[in-house]
C-alpha cells in the first residue's frame, strides 16, 4: 500500500486521494467505481479505504439499490481542520505548484478569485473552479496542457490567464482588483 507522501499523517495515498476528492467537493456524492475511476485506483483498494473511513465516521454512504453512495461527513467536529489540511496537501496549491513547475517562461503565478478568498478566510459559496493568473511568456498550449491535467486533479475547472511582466506592473483594471482581492502566490 502507497503511504500519503502529502500528508503523512493519513494511512495511506489512496485514503488521502478519497478524503480529498470527498472533502474538497463536499458537494459530490459518488459511487465507489466512480470514485475509484477519479482517483486512478481498483475498486477494490478504494472499497478498502471507504469502508475504514465510513466506520470512523469521516464519509458517510447511502444505498441507491445496488450501488454505494459515498460522501464526506461534513457534519462531524474534524470536518473544517480536515478540509483545511487536504485543501493545503490535496488541493489546488500543489496541484497547480506541481503542474506549473518547470514550465519556461513563466515568472511568478497567483490563484485569485472565490478560492483565494475561501483560502484567506472569507466566507461564501465552495469555489467551482480555480482561477490562475501567470506572469510571463510561456506558451498556451504548455498551459492549457498544465490546466487540463490540474482540472483532472482538481475535479473542477481551471482557468489560467497568462499577461506579461509589463502588464503585471502597470495596473491596468483587472490587475488592480486581483491585487486589491485575496491571491495566492504559488511557489515555483
């Protein structure tokens, strides 16, 4: 069994990839195959992982004839410090740092927008997507490569806009509300 390198306080990276996927879209109801088929894993290992996780009280599942229904428990005491601590290992920040490193041309990286808030501490509606802006010149193609495998990740649009290191310093409009707003500077 694959230990969580991202957080190693969990069993395993198939256990923290379900707690992510669950808690960071606590919207979403899942069935175990769907489930297994999101994160990359056999049904039977994540099976594993949910039955232990349903038992502790951290997801809760309903039955809809046959299939499984699988969701986080947001309701318990742990659920906001858990949230908080797979948004930080799972979430959009090292999805994206791993995703835009290496990547030529580019000079720094911001997510803005509803998750830059959430993740600063204001309230409101759970993001539906992550919003990336890039400084620099790297290609579209490379980015939208980058955004499509961190919207795999994510489970949740990516958009990226990319201005040049002028456009950044000069302030224009859309500039000056993205620095006036919560962002996020990610670290490559």
């Amino acid at each position: 069994m694959k230990e969580s390198l991202l957080l190693p306080i969990l069993r395993s990276g198939v256990q923290g990839d379900l707690l992510a996927l669950l808690f960071l879209n606590p919207e979403k109801e899942l069935t175990i195959s769907d489930a297994a088929r999101t994160i990359g894993v056999s049904i039977p290992g994540l099976h594993h992982e949910a039955v232990r996780l349903i038992e502790s009280g951290f997801i809760r599942e309903r039955r809809q004839g046959r299939n499984r229904l699988i969701r986080a428990e947001v309701n318990s005491r742990v659920a906001p410090s858990l949230t908080d601590l797979l948004a930080l290992t799972y979430g959009p920040l090292p999805v994206l740092e791993r995703e835009l490193a290496g990547i030529t041309g580019i000079i720094e990286a911001y997510i803005f927008g509803s998750w830059a808030a959430r993740y600063s501490g204001i309230t409101g509606a759970i993001p539906n997507d992550i919003d990336v802006l890039i400084i620099g010149s790297p290609s579209l193609e490379t980015l939208n490569e980058a955004a499509g495998r961190a919207e795999k990740a994510l489970s949740r649009d990516v958009n990226m806009t990319r201005i040049s290191s002028k456009e950044w310093s000069q302030g224009t409009p859309f500039i000056a509300t993205i620095k006036k707003n919560p962002h996020v500077k990610l670290n490559l």
